[in-house]
C-alpha cells in the first residue's frame, strides 16, 4: 500500500491482472476505470515509472514493467534480506492485532475455497503487510512494499494457475500465526522462508531458465543469507 489512493488503484489493477506485464496502459480507459481526470493520473504514473513498476515507451506512454526470470530472482533475494531482518525485529503483538491477523488469514481461506483470485491476492497482501507493520524498520518495510507491487502481476499469475497453492496459502499462515503467538522470530522467518519458496520456484518455472548464473548464487533463504555474510575484522 501507499499513501495514495490513486497510485493503490493503479497498482491493484496492475496486482489482479487487469494491467499484465508488458501491456501498455491505456489512459484513457484506465482514468474511467477509476474515474478520475487525466492529470492526476499522469502524476500516479510517473510515481509508478520512478519506481520501475512502470516503464516509459517513447511516443507511447507507459506499460507495465515485464521482468526477466533473472529479474524475479533478484526481487526474491532483496525479499528475503529485507524481510527477514522486519521479522527479526518485530514487536510482539497484543491480542486484538492477532485477531485481526487471524481475520485476515480467514479471508484468505475463503477467497481459495470460493476461487476469487481478486480476493485472495488482497487478502493475502494485507495478512502480511500487517505483520511486517509491527517492525520498526520502516525503511525496510517501505521497499518490500515496493518489491512487492513490482512483483504483483506474476503472484497473480501463479495463484490463477495453481489452485493448490490457492489453498496452501491459508495454511501457512496459519503456522505463521502460531509462531507470532509463541514470540518465537526464528520459527517466523523459517516458515516465511518456505512461504516465499513455493511462490519464488513455480515463477521461476513459469519464467523459464533465463536467470543469469550469478543471480542463481545470491540468497534465497535466512539460512544462506547469514552463511553469504563476511566475518566482520
């Protein structure tokens, strides 16, 4: 989410697949969908362009951004650092914040059992958005935001194409959430490691085996982000 509600419209069109990657947005069809004038809608683009969600095509406009299987790799590893330090330094919730969380993931569930990919993917968003917002690291979370949003049309795509991991999805939240209750961060970050696993290695299939080799070699998990850390002295 930001702080704008044009520029969250846009995305979310871009999240569900009504925007897909490489389509060029139309302006004037997207300013109806969400009914506002051209101008402001020319500033939420160039807001989306500077942070590589959108790109610029000359004499054309935007479109949105189309990544590599290279590039998805890479969003995956900045994922992992920045996440797994948000997790480690989260402050524990209280009560009503786990409820909220369990509300949330009970949306989840039933956007999968009903098969309303709109929903899940909002759901879902908000389920871990949430968490990440008990951690002081603002600035991290602020650029898993943004990772995020440039990553959204293809978690689209793999939750229209895996109906299964629809319904995994729910489940590992639910451990997730029985981490949060224990106050145990380690347990948390593991489980959101095998969380991100799933998705990163069915997108990776779907992309195809175009990743550049030194991008193969950069972290995927905690446990290979703590052994790529130089000793220090």
């Amino acid at each position: 989410m930001t702080n704008d509600p044009l520029t969250d419209g846009l995305c979310r069109l871009i999240r569900t697949g009504e925007l897909s990657p490489g389509q060029r947005v139309d302006q004037r069809v997207v300013a109806e969908r969400l009914d506002v004038s051209r101008t402001p809608l020319r500033e939420a683009l160039r807001a989306l362009a500077s942070d590589g969600i959108l790109t610029r095509v000359p004499n054309a406009g935007y479109a949105v951004a189309k990544l590599s299987a290279s590039d998805l790799l890479q969003c995956y590893s900045m994922r992992t650092l920045l996440e797994t330090e948000a997790l480690r330094a989260i402050e524990w919730p209280g009560r009503d914040s786990v409820d909220e969380l369990k509300a949330l993931n009970e949306a989840c569930r039933a956007a999968a059992e009903s098969g309303d990919v709109e929903r899940l993917i909002e759901a879902n968003r908000a389920f871990h958005f949430l968490t990440f917002s008990w951690s002081p690291l603002k600035i991290f979370v602020n650029e898993i935001g943004r990772i995020w949003r440039l990553s959204d049309p293809y978690r689209a795509l793999h939750y229209q194409a895996d109906p299964q991991r629809r319904k995994r999805a729910a489940i590992d939240h639910d451990a997730m959430i029985a981490a949060i209750e224990a106050a145990d961060a380690e347990e948390l970050i593991a489980l959101m490691d095998r969380h991100r696993f799933g998705s990163r290695t069915m997108l990776q299939d779907m992309l195809g085996p175009s990743a550049d080799p030194a991008v193969l070699t950069l972290p995927q998990n905690a446990v290979e982000l703590v052994g790529n850390r130089l000793p220090v002295g």
